[in-house]
C-alpha cells in the first residue's frame, strides 16, 4: 500500500507525527541468509527503521559490469525488512565512509590519473551517472509512495568533513531526482558548523553524526536548521571500530550509551550506528590515516547491541529499555534457527610456496616500469612485482617511491625486508653478503584504502613509481596481480614445491555432518587471509586484537570443506582449530 513521509517541523507518515527509531545493519557484512534474523532482531529492540548504506564497488567492481544479486541483493534485503515491519533509510551517495575500502568508491576510478573524487570532475560524475542510472532502477520502486519501505535517502556522507563544492552536490541531488528519487532527501555531517555549512544543499535536510555529549551536539545541529524542522541524529556511534595493532577491542561506557540516547529520543529521532556491524569479508575493510596507517580489522563488531555472529547483548537489553519510554517494544519472534559450532582441530593437508605457484594462478604484465595496482586492473589483494637483476653487479642500495601499503621484498626468493607504511619512504642498505642477487622479487599487499579524511586521494596501491637500485630506476618488471578470485584458487597445485620462511598457500580438508556458526582460530599463524570453499573470509593478523575469524554457517557445506590459508610471513601451524566462540582482545 503506498503512503506519504514528510519532513516539516517534524517528521510525518501519512499525515501524522513519526519518530524515527532506527538501526544500522549493512546487508554486504551479512550473508544474506541472517538478513532476516538480523532485522527481526532490530525490529525486537523496539525500532521500526532500519537503515543502510550501499557500497559503489560491491556493485560496480569492474567499470560498467552491475552486480545486484545474491549477496548484492539489496532489492532482496529491503523487502525482507518491510516484511519484519521496518521501514528503511537508504544512503546510496557515491561515498559512503562506513570503514568500507575506499569509503565505497570503486578502485578503477583510480586507473584515470587525472581522476577528482567528489567533485565535479566530468569524469567522476559521468561514472556516478552511470552507476546511478543502473542503481536507481532498483531503489525507486521501493519508496514509500510506491508501496516499499524507503522513508529517504541521502545525497552526500560527510561532505563537510572534506569539502565545500556546492555544485558537485547539487550535482547529486539533481541526479537522483532525474533518476525517480521521489522521497525526502538528507545529509549528514558532524555538528559542527562549519562541516554542517559545507555539506548541506538546498532540498535536503541536515542530520548529524556523533558518539557523545548529545545535549551539545543537539544544540549544534538545531542552530543550524534556520528554517526549523525535526532533530535528526543519523549516526549515533554506541561503540567503536578496532584497527590491526590497537591493543584491545573497543568497547563503549553503557551508562553514557544510554543516557544519550535517552537524550536523542527526547528531542528527536536516531539511528543507531551500528545496531549490528557483521564482518568486513574478503578485502573489504577500510583504514584511516592521520599520521600513520591504521587498517580496520576483518570483524566490524563495533561493540554494537547485536555482535558480530548475532547475539543479543547487554547493550541490547539497555537500549531497549530507553527505546520503550518512547515507542512499544513487539513481541520478538526470531524465525532464524543459528547454533555455534566447535569442529576441532584440522590439519594441513597440502602446501605450496607461491613462487612455485605463480605461473599457474597469474598471467604476467610486462613494463619497463612498475605499475599501480589500478593501472592493472587490479582492485584488491596482492600484486607480485618481478625483475631480473644482472649478477655481476653488485646492489648496495634499494628504495620504492610511490607504493602502499606493505612490501616483502625478496632477493632470489629469499627474505630480505618487510616494510610498511613511513617505512616504505626511506632508502635500505643491502647486507655485503647478499649484494649479488640476479632475481628481485617483491610482494606488494592492499591493506585496505583509506575511507576518511584528505588522504582519500592518495590511494594508488602497489609500487606506481619506482624502484630504486643503487639510486637509479631499475626497469624491467613482470608484475603478478593476486586477487584471491575462485578462478585463481583453482589453478593451484600443492604437489608444486613448498619452501620454508616465504609466502605460501596450506590447504587444509575437512569433514562436518551439520553446519554451525563457528570460528576460525589461527593461532601459531603470522598474516595473510583464509579462504572457506572459494569464499574469502577475510585478512587475519597475529598482532590482533581480533584473534578469531567469524564462520557463518552457510558458508559451510555437508560433508567435505576446503579451506585455503594464505599466509605470507612464513609462519605457518601446522593445523587450524573452528571454535564456538568468538575472540577479540
């Protein structure tokens, strides 16, 4: 049945005042066989929006090819809500921060040299226009005055945050109104006032982002609303991100929690950021860069009232509490049978180096210079860089200018340096001992490009300027792009040659008789990503906090399972242990 929503001095459904009660769930952190459980759950704590964004890359990974089934289904997902009884606010703006790669803008923007992101730049915005034209086919029969469940949708994330170029965002806004978007339209932006100034446009409603001091921050972002109209806190941040190498998993002060939400929902409406945060599978979590990189890990926990495999946690009881001052909380009806799962000890099988795999599972490009990732066509994952070196003479001296994010450089197959981050900036001594090496080898990893902030701009990946041998460009590269696809992990043969102390691939077989929620304990493991029947299950990292990778049960089959360990320090266990529980430090 198709009704009306309205923003005026407060938010109205068909005609009568509405509060927002809002969680976010993120339908590509979730399988979508939990999408339902996840949004019956939201629906239980006493909310009635649920709200997402929509990630540019996950639907357009490769220039002009639009994915927008199975886990991509967000058609599918909207529907379900509606069917739980949720309506939805959709953020479909071509950035989308939310910790994701690249914020959600896609990697082969990057292959254009002269490429501005958000901006007017006539090649971004015609990209986005193709995108959106595709995009919008599915979103706008699902508005409200068309019978769906979307309330609205917002133009811009975080614009203030990063610039003020009015035009591109009535670009935005222009276009999706030209592309069926009937719907209010909002922005969002922390409540200061100048990022609220800077990324706000006419014809949508400011919202604003924050985590505390909620009395404050309201007061910010009403000053703002010259005109009047309701108070919106698009994301209140109850919990946290974790990075590889913090030294815990972040968790939030619940009373504080509480009492600001308390606070929101007296004066206004909210979104809960994250109701359930679920996990950052294949290569797909984000970083941040303020004066150094910290790449997000694979769990998207974020201390959230539903944890990453599902659970109903203390913060959930809390929240709902404070939510049934001010709406009814339903009976929870949950129509999802999930158990967890311990399956043991499974030992390796099979191993193989990648040197000894490489021409099997990747066709070379040749360059007298290195190449970026982009350039390559390569969005994710690791891309080996090989040169010949002549023998007799002799290296003392080694530098990469312009690569991210971290580099194992190998001298005729063996360990030479790992160096990540400021680390790639300086020039290295070559020991005398090992000077005269006639192969270079070099394994350069995407840790996850930077989703916030000005270094937005600089997320080229691999080595695109070059390598210095005794203080001169070395020419001469084939370059190996690693993407992890099916297609890849097919071509590998573990009776090819295994060697110590590199990177290599362990296959490890094993047997089940009923799929359970489980989790994938690699300890005595150093880095690298795991890979459950051709599905990536994410990068793991010893130095943690996350110690333990989540294993949703339809990712499982009956009877035989394959896991594939890519690990890239040389420290390998020789075994994998599925326990019942999850573990974040």
């Amino acid at each position: 049945m198709k009704s009306r929503f309205e923003i005026r001095d407060r938010f109205y459904l068909d005609g009568k005042p509405f509060k927002i009660i809002s969680g976010s769930i993120h339908y590509f952190r979730v399988v979508p066989e939990y999408w339902r459980d996840r949004l019956e759950k939201l629906r239980a704590m006493g909310c009635n929006t649920v709200e997402t964004y929509i990630p540019w890359n996950f639907h357009e990974p490769k220039r002009g090819k639009f994915l927008f089934d199975g886990r991509r289904d967000v058609a599918g997902f909207l529907k379900t809500a509606q069917e739980v009884g949720l309506w939805a606010i959709v953020r479909p703006s071509p950035y989308i921060c939310a910790e994701w790669e690249f914020g959600g803008l896609p990697a082969w923007l990057l292959a254009d040299d002269g490429m501005r992101l958000r901006s007017t730049y006539p090649p971004f915005l015609r990209a986005v226009r193709e995108y959106y034209s595709r995009l919008f086919e599915i979103l706008a029969p699902l508005q409200i005055d068309n019978g769906g469940p979307i309330l609205m949708m917002q133009v811009e994330n975080e614009y203030g945050a990063f610039g003020d170029e009015k035009a591109y965002l009535e670009a935005l806004r222009d276009e999706m109104r030209a592309d069926g978007v009937t719907v209010p339209l909002v922005t969002s932006d922390g409540p200061w006032m100048d990022y609220l100034e800077a990324g706000s446009v006419e014809g949508a409603h400011p919202t604003a982002n924050f985590g505390s001091k909620a009395s404050t921050r309201l007061a910010m972002l009403k000053k703002r609303l010259k005109a009047g109209g309701p108070l919106m806190v698009m994301e209140f941040w109850p919990g946290w991100f974790d990075a590889w190498g913090d030294d815990r998993h972040h968790k939030s002060i619940l009373e504080e929690n509480c009492n600001d939400l308390d606070t929101i929902l007296s004066q206004g409406s909210v979104n809960l950021y994250m109701f359930h945060g679920g996990t950052n599978f294949e290569f797909m979590n984000g970083s941040n860069y303020y004066d150094r990189l910290t790449p997000d890990v694979t769990s998207y926990d974020y201390d959230a009232p539903l944890s990453e495999d599902g659970e109903i946690t203390p913060k959930y009881r809390a929240f709902q509490k404070v939510i049934a001052k001010y709406a009814e909380i339903p009976a929870a009806t949950f129509s999802t049978k999930i158990e967890k799962r311990f399956y043991g000890e499974q030992k390796v099988s099979g191993r193989v180096s990648l040197f000894s795999a490489l021409k099997d599972i990747s066709s070379p490009v040749e360059s007298p210079w290195p190449v970026s990732m982009e350039k390559l066509g390569q969005n994710y994952g690791y891309t080996l860089y090989r040169s010949a070196v002549r023998k007799e003479i002799q290296i003392e001296k080694l530098q990469l200018l312009g690569a991210g994010d971290r580099a194992q450089i190998f001298l005729d197959q063996q360990p030479f340096l790992t160096l990540y981050d400021h680390e790639l900036e300086r020039e290295y001594d070559i020991p005398e001992s090992g000077r005269n090496f006639a192969q270079l080898d070099i394994l350069m990893e995407n840790m996850g490009r930077v989703n916030y902030g000005p270094k937005l701009k600089d997320q080229r990946k691999g080595i695109q300027s070059s390598v210095l041998l005794n203080g001169h460009g070395h020419c001469g590269w084939k370059m190996y792009s690693l993407e992890f696809d099916t297609t890849m992990l097919k071509k590998l043969d573990f009776a090819k040659g295994y060697q110590k102390g590199v990177p290599a691939f362990y296959r490890i077989l094993f047997s089940i008789e009923r799929a359970g929620d489980t989790f994938l304990d690699l300890s005595g493991w150093g880095k690298g990503c795991a890979l459950l029947n051709g599905f990536n299950l994410g990068r793991f990292w010893e130095k943690g906090p996350q110690k333990r990778l989540y294993v949703p049960a339809p990712l499982l089959r009956r009877g035989q399972n394959e896991l594939i360990v890519f690990e890239t320090e040389g420290k390998a266990a020789g075994c994998v242990t599925f326990e019942a529980e999850p573990k974040l430090d």
